[in-house]
C-alpha cells in the first residue's frame, strides 16, 4: 500500500514549506489525484487516518480528496 508512504511524503514536505505556527493553523489538505497517478482515493484516506495514530499533532486537519478526468488531446 504506497499510500502510507505517500502520506509521510506530504506531511514531510508541509513540515518543511510551513513554519510550525502556520502548521497549527491548518485547517485542512486539499489533494487532487489524476486517473493515471495509481492512487486509490479511498485508501489514501484510510492511510491519512492511521497517521493520526502516531501523529495526533494534526488531528485536526481534514483530507480532502478531488479525483479529476483524464484530458487528451491530440493535433492532426
């Protein structure tokens, strides 16, 4: 399941960006997954949830998944 590893990723790269103040300050995480990224909205979730085990820092900050289409286009 690459979405735990996926999970440590994003909160390691937010506890790099922000400060620890704004950190605190987050309300929630907004994602947006395309159909060819290979990530199971749903297992993304559940893997979010399982942080919060050994992470209770942030709680109180919410996942907000968006899955978005596929979009070709192909000139002639």
């Amino acid at each position: 399941m690459h979405e735990t590893s996926i999970v440590n990723s994003i909160m390691r790269t937010l506890e790099q960006e922000f400060e620890s103040e704004k950190l605190h300050r987050m309300k929630a995480i907004h994602l947006k997954v395309g159909i060819l990224s290979n990530i199971e909205p749903r297992l993304l979730h559940n893997a979010y949830s399982a942080y919060h085990i050994t992470n209770p820092g942030y709680h109180h900050v919410a996942l907000h998944i968006e899955s978005t289409t596929l979009k070709i286009q192909c000139e002639v």
